[in-house]
C-alpha cells in the first residue's frame, strides 16, 4: 500500500514513461498486433538476445577520503561500525578525521572556565510521527545490521598527520589514500607505505571518549539552557552526541590562547592531527551508520564563561571536521573473492560495497552468424553494426553529411541488460532483506553513468534514492529480477562510433543504496580498464549475488542483453 500512494507522487508525465517502458517488456509485438493489425503495420518488431560475457572484478585499495563530499547528484558520507552481510560476513568500518578550529587567534577573555564540552555527529534519519507531548519519532535512515547489537566504539587523538598534497607528484596533486580491507587493524595505503592508526595514538591508555557497548538510538536530543520562566529547550534530530573531558579540552586548547598552533588552520592540523574514531566487534553482529561528518552541526563545542567575577559571559569555541576524512575498512570474508575469468566468464557474479566485489559485463562478446550461412565468423559487435546501420553499395556504412552520424535501417525500441537475483540467496532470516536492493550501471570507459541514466531517465527523486531512476535502473522484481535499460547506450554506439577500441561495450554493475550519487573514487593499481569505482558502492557495505553468463546458468535465468527492435516493411 505504502509504495502505491508514493507512486502517486509522480507527475503524470513520468507514469507515462514508466508505463511504456512496462508494456515495452511485456511483448513487444502484442502492441502493434492489437493497435493497428499485422496487415495494417508498415513496420515489423521483434527481440533478440545478444552474446555478453559478465566476470567479476574484486576491489582493493579503493580510495577512501572524500566520501563525504556531496556529489553531482546526491550526498556521500562515512561508514562507522560493525555490519554482518548474511552471504558475505563481517565488515569493520572506522573513521580517521582532521578537525579545524571556527575562528583562528582566539581570545577566551579573563579567567576562561569550560562548562562542558560536547562531541556530536548527526545521524541521517527521517520523522516518522509524534508522541504525546509533541516531540517528534525518528528512524535512523543509513542503519545497518541489528541496531541493538552493541560494539565498542573508542575515539583516540591521532597523531598522524594527514597531508594535502602529494610529495611524489610533480603537479602539486592531492594525496589520496586507500582501503586496504584485507588487514586484521586498520590501516590505509597513500601509494607508497601502509599506515597502520593504532601506532599513531596519543595516549592510549586516555581515550577522548569510550564506550564498550555503544548503540546508536533514535530517539530525538532535547537541550534545556535557562531556568524557571526562562527556560528554552529546542529538539534535535537523533546523533552520537557525549560529553568529554573538560580538563582535557582546557589543557589543550583554552591554554593555547595566542600560541601560533591556534594561528593558522594549517598550524592546528600539524599540532592536533586528528581524530580517530574506532569501531570494534564484540560478537558476531553489530551496528553500522552512514555518517555525514560535513553537516554543519557535525563538530565539537566547548561552552565556557570567562570575565570578572560579577560579569561573567558565555561564549562557544568549536572545532569542526575539516581536511581529510577518510574510512578504514577490515573485512572478515566467508566468501573469496576474486577477479573472474574475462573470457568464459563467471557463474555468480559478486556485488559487494565497501572494499568487496564488482561485476563487468562485456557486452557483444566473441563472434556470432551473422549472415546465417552457419559459420560461426563475425565480431558480435560488427555484427551488431551491419544488423542496424545502413549499408551503401560497396558494403561501406551511410553517414548523414549534415549530422555526421550513421544512418540506420532498423530502430531499437528498447535494449534491457536483464540480471537475475542468485537462487537462495541468503537474507539473515529477514524475509524482505533484498527486496529493497538496487543496482547501479555506469560505463566503465569514461566512469560516467549510462546516457539512459543521464538523459533518458526523468525519474530522479532526490529525498527518496530507493524510487529515484526507476526507467534507466529498474527495481527489483518480486521473482529478483533487475532490468538496466540500455537503449540510448547502445544507439549511441550506432549513430557515432566507428572506431572498434573505442566503443564503449563494457558496463559495470555495483550494488548502491543511493543510485542518485554518481561520483567515483580511484582504485589504486586496478591492472586492467576498471579504473574507478562508484563511491556509492563504497559506503553502502551491503551485498548481493547475481547470476552470471556461462552455459552452466539456466537460461532463463542467465545474464542477457535482449533488444527490441523495429524495421520499416519492404
């Protein structure tokens, strides 16, 4: 019921789209039979299924610092936390943040005395009613795993010092840094030596904070500031809000005052280095959060009074989350996951976030009959060309002097990469686990999306990614069936592309919580084409298993490419 009333969110326009892109995959002939009659139709309509090879491409030393930057078309973020994937298994997230101060050469007045200090992070949640006394209920948004299986969560001061630029570059770029998943600590790679964080703590035996059972709650943050008739409470949406020590808070930064460390935002970053903020398993389940460490209420407040005894005031000092953000990831896999075979192909394909696995898929694959003589001779993707282009009398493809682009013969209605969910996949005996799973195609040559995606899709939904470019990245089927449209993809091939090593025949497939953030992050040394990977993918640490292309596949159940297409009568 729930998803019928938002569909009625829609603008009619967009149902129209919708609606045809459905009856399209029904049957395509059934439209013109039924509207016109065969003997009325100047046109025939038909599907094929195309040869695809998929494979899997496992992912390692993915770049991990800004996450958090808000993308071209959604929001990135940082994962904090334990999270148990029911076919995949474990996976530690934890954070390592720079901090800069508000204001640079503070003066704290007379005789400063910190009240309290408060460290808070926003969590992502949405209300979903009110109690009696008209506070609003809230649930956490980018939770995963069991929100009531508690971890340890410490937060150390870091004595890393994270740089911005690079030293070996010759341009002045910016240093990047890496995932490096199969480590049992957490470390990071920044393109010549691993750092290992727990080295590089001050003082570890004095945690800024500790908790050893940490569960993240939904319930709202009211704040109380007065007394009696003056008396003023405001309501904050859920976060990881505590308070810390203020002696320490007034050691290290109050007694600062006019120190040339409180100068300078480069000064601060090289006095205090960072945060870093560890998650740890304590059983076999957990908690994991999205986190956005950019929001601007994301920081840490110190509330102090200083003056003269009788005139004593109130002012904040806060330091924010700034610089270099990054995640380290420790995976604890029950599956291995490895690169497949580019040739024959795999018979699962692994979509893994985090640091975990991808699928690509090559499409117009080997050689086929293309002109039914029986032998098997021709390149699948010239084939493909001669099928739809128009051919002149020496054999040679017509181009449009104008438009310079080819002219074609035949018309693609529609062109599906249909994927098909694995059977028994394993859901953690939460019945609905996969039902919400969507799956993000982007061309791997230029790391953009599909143009289906970008220009063939009007769907886009900001405030709700789960309903959000349903035309171009279809959603689950009840049965797990995904079907990624492909029409303007593939028609950009016929009309512009002449050059064999530059057509863009192969896609890849991650599995995204957020299909409206499109940005992608470096792999460090990837060895092949795939040399970027969607940050979505990155931050979301669920995952899924699809059926692959080989033989070994039902083929109802197999990998496809399937066009429909249309041709004038002769």
């Amino acid at each position: 019921m729930k998803k019928t009333i938002k569909s009625l969110q829609y603008p009619i326009v967009f149902l129209l789209l919708v609606g045809a892109f459905i009856s399209c995959d029904k049957d395509f002939n059934v439209i013109e039979s039924d509207v016109l009659g065969d003997e009325n139709a100047n046109f025939n309509t038909k599907a094929t299924l195309w040869p695809l090879v998929g494979y899997n491409k496992k992912l390692d030393s993915l770049q991990i610092n800004n996450l958090g930057i808000t993308g071209s078309n959604g929001s990135g973020g940082n994962l904090l936390g334990v999270f148990n994937d029911p076919a995949y298994g474990l996976t530690t997230a934890s954070i390592v943040s720079q901090i800069v101060p508000n204001k640079l050469s503070p003066e704290f007045g007379e005789n400063p005395v910190i009240d309290s200090v408060v460290f808070k992070i926003p969590y992502y949640s949405t209300i979903v009613d009110y109690d009696d006394d008209n506070n609003p209920e809230y649930k956490l948004d980018s939770l995963y795993g069991k929100s009531n299986a508690p971890i340890k969560l410490t937060v150390y001061r870091s004595n890393y010092f994270l740089r911005d630029f690079d030293p070996n570059s010759t341009e002045n770029q910016a240093q990047n840094y890496f995932s490096n998943g199969r480590s049992t600590v957490n470390t990071a790679l920044n393109g010549t030596s691993v750092i290992t964080f727990d080295d590089h703590i001050v003082d570890a035996t004095t945690p800024i904070y500790s908790e050893p059972k940490f569960i993240p709650s939904n319930e709202g943050i009211i704040t109380t500031i007065g007394e009696d008739d003056d008396k003023v409470s405001t309501n904050e949406s859920p976060a990881l809000r505590v308070k810390l020590n203020n002696d320490y808070w007034k050691t290290t930064i109050i007694d600062k005052e006019g120190d040339p460390v409180l100068s300078s935002s480069n000064n601060f970053k090289n006095y205090f280095r960072g945060l870093y903020i560890k998650a740890e398993a304590i059983g076999t389940d957990g908690a994991m959060l999205l986190l956005n460490l950019s929001a601007a209420n994301a920081n840490i407040t110190m509330y102090y009074t200083s003056g003269e005894e009788e005139s004593r005031s109130q002012d904040t000092y806060t330091l924010n989350f700034s610089g270099n953000i990054l995640n380290t990831f420790i995976n604890n896999y029950n599956i291995p996951l490895t690169n497949g075979d580019k040739t024959l192909g795999d018979d699962k394909l692994y979509l893994k976030g985090t640091e975990g696995s991808m699928a690509v898929v090559e499409l117009f694959s080997g050689k086929v009959d293309c002109d039914g003589d029986g032998v098997v001779d021709t390149d699948a993707i010239d084939c493909f060309k001669q099928t739809y282009r128009k051919l002149d009398e020496d054999g040679n493809y017509v181009k449009d002097p104008l438009t310079n682009r080819y002219e074609l013969k035949k018309l693609i209605n529609e062109a599906q990469l249909v994927v098909s969910e694995d059977d028994n996949l394993p859901t953690g005996g939460v019945e609905d686990y996969h039902t919400y799973d969507r799956i993000y195609a982007y061309n791997i040559k230029t790391n953009n999306p599909t143009l289906d995606y970008s220009i063939g899709d009007a769907t886009t939904n900001q405030s709700d990614p789960l309903n959000s470019k349903i035309v171009s990245l279809g959603q689950r089927s009840e049965d797990g069936i995904f079907k990624i449209r492909l029409t303007q993809h593939l028609n950009n091939i016929l009309f512009t592309d002449s050059i064999a090593e530059d057509t863009p025949t192969k896609i890849g497939l991650v599995l995204s919580t957020n299909v409206n953030y499109t940005d992608t992050g470096i792999i460090l040394d990837s060895g092949d084409e795939v040399t970027e990977v969607p940050r979505a993918s990155i931050i979301s640490p669920r995952g899924t298993i699809i059926q692959g292309s080989t033989a070994n596949i039902p083929e109802e159940k197999r990998l496809k490419l399937r066009i429909f297409s249309s041709e004038a009568k002769e």
